[in-house]
C-alpha cells in the first residue's frame, strides 16, 4: 500500500505500508501465535485458556494455522485421555517475524 504525505510546503514523501498477512491478523490465530513463539509447543487446552475461546472456535484456527503451514498439530494420547499438541514450524517462525515487522511500518510510518 503507498501514500503520498506533504511534510513541507512542495515537497512528497511517499510512505510504504506493507500488507499483512491475512492468516495471521486474526486476532485468535495472532493469539495462539504469540503464545506458540515464546513456549515453542502447546496443549491445545493450555491454548484454550491462555486465549479465553472455545474448543470449537480454537479448533478451526489451529487447522487454518496447520494448513498454512504455521504449526504442525500431533493427537496422541496421555494416561488414556487424547491430546492435541501444537508446535511452531520455522515458516510460522519466519511468517510471525515478518507479520510484526509489516506492523511496525503502520505505527511509525514516517520512519522516524
């Protein structure tokens, strides 16, 4: 996205906001991305109440989440009771990064 801005009487500066990328500026998939940054992997039921929604809603955004290859999710089970783990993947890694730097252009979007 380009704008043009007047900082001085004839002269344009053209400022550059970059997109954002659409899977992550949901705020329930940006939630469980934040969380997944700083613990690596996750329950899905530590996910569940660390971003207050339901398992139903949760659900669908981890497979979003899963089919852009954000996260890997394994099921398995742990004293007879299944679990769903979710883990970061070096693409989320990169995908999270890149989504906080093309933020940043919209909070100071001057660069000074």
């Amino acid at each position: 996205m380009l704008w043009r801005k007047k900082i001085n009487p004839g002269k344009i500066v053209q400022l550059m906001f970059k997109d954002l990328d659409p899977i992550l500026h949901s705020q329930l998939r940006l939630a469980v991305m934040s969380l997944l940054i700083s613990v690596k992997e996750a329950e899905f039921t530590f996910l569940r109440e660390k971003t207050n929604s339901t398992a139903g809603n949760l659900s669908v955004q981890i497979n979003k989440l899963k089919d852009a290859g954000y996260i890997e999710v394994t099921k398995q089970f742990s004293n007879n009771y299944p679990q769903t783990m979710c883990k970061i993947t070096p693409k989320g890694t990169d995908a999270f990064e890149t989504y906080v730097k093309a933020l940043q252009t919209y909070m100071n979007p001057g660069g000074n």
